[in-house]
C-alpha cells in the first residue's frame, strides 16, 4: 500500500523549519520494490534508498537508488553500506539541522533462502540465549538465533561508529539519536511465518533516544511507535499538530505533569487478520479467521484469541480466554479495544465470546507442561 501524499511525514515538518532531510535504506512506503519514484518519497531531500532493500540487494550486494533513481552499489556488508553512507551524509551536514532516517533491513531474515546470515567477518553467535517461549514452542529459533544475534551485534557495533562520528565532529551534543524497530521475530513459534502475530515476541520492540533532553533512564509508561513523531518534533521545538496521532513523550522525560494512556493498540495483517491492546498486565487479542489477511486490512466480525497475564506469564505461555475466571476481565479489556478501534478509524465490530473452557479442561500448550 502506497503512502498516502495526503498526509505529511516528519520530512514534511523538518523541511518546513528549515532542517535538511535525508532517507536511507529500506522505504516500504511506495509502489515500486526498487527504485522510488520522486513524488512517493515522503518529501525527504536527499535519497539513497530502495523500496524494498530485500529485493534490491543481498547481504553483500548493497544496491539502493539516488535522488535521480540511479542505480547505486555500496561496499561492504550491507549494515556497514548504510551506516558508512548515514555517516558521509552526517560529515557533510555539518553546519545545518538535518534529519536523517536510516532504515536497515536487519536484523530481518533473507527472504530469498529463509536464512539470517551472519556477516562474513563474524561468526554465529555459539550457544545463544533463548527466550523461553521460543524455547518451549515449535519454531525455528534453534537454527536461527545465532545469525540473527549476529546481525543484532553488527547493528550494535554500527550504532556505536553513528555515535563516534558524532563525538568526533562536535555535533554530540546537539543531536538527537533515536534506535527503534518496526517488529520483533516470533520465529515461526506463532504462526507459520517469523514475525506477525499479536504476541510479545513480535510487537514489544526495543526504542531508546540519545542526546539532547534524553540524558539517561527509562520510561515505564506503555510506548507506541506513533509516539515517535510527536517527541521528535516536540524535542526538536516544532510545533506538533493537533491532528497527529500519538503522543509525545516529552512531558514524562522533563518531569511535567501529564496524563498517559492505559494501553497500547497493534493492528496485525498479512498473517492473521487480528487486533490487540496491551495493559500493563494484560494482553486481549481478536481475530478474523474467515479474513484473508493478504487482501482483507479489517474486518467487522472478530473471535477472540487469547488473553495472558504478562505479570505472571510474560512468555505467553498460558492462554487463559474462554476461563469463567477471567471472563468479567475479557468483558473489559474487549471495551478497551472496541474504543481503539474507533479511535483510529474503524467501524465497531462484532465481538464472538470463546467458548467457555473449565480450568481442568483448559488447553495445554507445547512446553507449558514443563514450566
């Protein structure tokens, strides 16, 4: 789905107060798998990008497209490609604003052979931690985790040269460095692909700003990656527009009085047809079986799926819907995500109730037995 030109992106409020703009890496965002025309580009000035990385390059056939949609090869692995041509972009701006968006394709696995290769001058990650959900379910973590963790650490390492190139033009001070990700990696334990789903392992993601007002600690209020445009442009002391979802998180970071949201909203696609709120300690998750999730975006008819206590079972291990014991929480928690349903757009739905499952009944899942 094309971005819509109807809606302005950060580029758009960061080239109006006079910032210069950058895009490199994967964009996602057009028509086009490989080279992005002009007027799908989201208005960022400079562009060294592709609309889809994985189909216009491999891990050591870095081919992105300039601002004229010239085809463009980098050298090197392709986390060091970008990251050597984020930090040209960075030497050469030193004296004005910029905004620069990198997006990486890692730690993403390759489509074209099911693989997360480790760099070539790497080696795997020898008997890596796994997370005890991926352990105790059926996936495909066992093989894989040791290049994923592999591309993690590359990430880690190229973050780290951002932030010396950075320290070593004097611009440390007077920049913000924000790390985030668009999902996590199930890796096959939840459905039969590695990263839709409604769970933890894919929608819990790892966000941390640097520099500026962002001086160390961390927020226990429930994040979302819509906040992200209104702290940046907050941050940045631009005006965030009243129509603009998301909330800026500015106020938590400054100590000021503010009021928080009491859950997190996902909507999933392509995979299932599903929708989830996150509390604190709940997660509640619908679903839209009779749905193709490749050509359906929503629906107006849903099940419910599942409901954890992510106090007491963050693995989501222990699916408690359909429990009498729970059933006064799920009545709750389905009004919670009615509402951010039609926060955002969508029509109320039909809610169907699970089937009631008394607890000496209630499903046992792979590996629960041994926890």
């Amino acid at each position: 789905i094309c971005l819509s030109s109807k809606h302005k992106t950060m580029a758009h409020y960061f080239n109006e107060a006079g910032y210069d703009t950058a895009y490199i890496g994967k964009w996602h965002l057009g028509t086009q798998r490989l080279a992005v025309p002009e007027e799908e580009r989201g208005e960022y000035k400079y562009w060294l990008g592709a609309g889809a990385l994985e189909a216009s390059s491999r891990p050591y056939d870095t081919v992105v497209f300039d601002n004229k949609n010239n085809r463009i090869k980098l050298p090197g692995n392709r986390i060091d490609a970008l990251t050597d041509a984020a930090i040209r972009y960075i030497d050469g701006h030193q004296t004005k604003p910029f905004f620069m968006f990198l997006s990486f394709l890692e730690p993403h696995f390759q489509n074209s052979n099911d693989s997360f290769p480790t760099p070539y001058s790497m080696k795997p990650i020898t008997n890596p931690y796994i997370p005890p959900d991926l352990n105790a379910l059926h996936g495909t973590a066992h093989q894989h985790l040791p290049g994923y963790y592999g591309m993690v650490k590359r990430l880690d390492e190229c973050l780290g040269r951002i932030q010396d190139a950075l320290r070593s033009l004097n611009l440390e001070q007077d920049t913000i460095l924000l790390f985030t990700t668009d999902h996590g990696c199930h890796f096959k334990t939840r459905n039969a692909e590695y990263k839709r789903s409604c769970h933890e392992s894919s929608i819990r993601i790892p966000m941390a700003f640097y520099g500026g007002p962002f001086t160390g600690g961390t927020i226990q209020e429930l994040i979302n990656l819509v906040d992200v445009a209104p702290t940046l442009l907050d941050a940045c002391g631009i005006a965030v527009p009243a129509d603009m979802q998301g909330k800026s998180i500015m106020p938590i970071v400054q100590r000021k009085p503010y009021e928080w949201r009491d859950c997190v909203f996902a909507q999933i696609s392509e995979a299932e047809v599903g929708r989830t709120i996150r509390t604190h300690r709940w997660k509640y998750a619908v679903t839209a079986p009779d749905r193709d999730p490749g050509r359906d975006s929503g629906s107006d008819h849903y099940e419910e799926a599942f409901l954890y206590d992510l106090e007491e079972d963050p693995y989501e291990l222990q699916n408690l819907i359909g429990m009498p014991s729970h059933r006064q929480l799920a009545e709750l928690l389905q009004k919670k995500l009615i509402r951010e349903m039609e926060k955002v757009g969508e029509a109320t739905p039909i809610i169907e109730k699970a089937p009631e499952i008394p607890c000496k009944q209630r499903k046992v899942f792979p590996g629960e037995e041994n926890q």
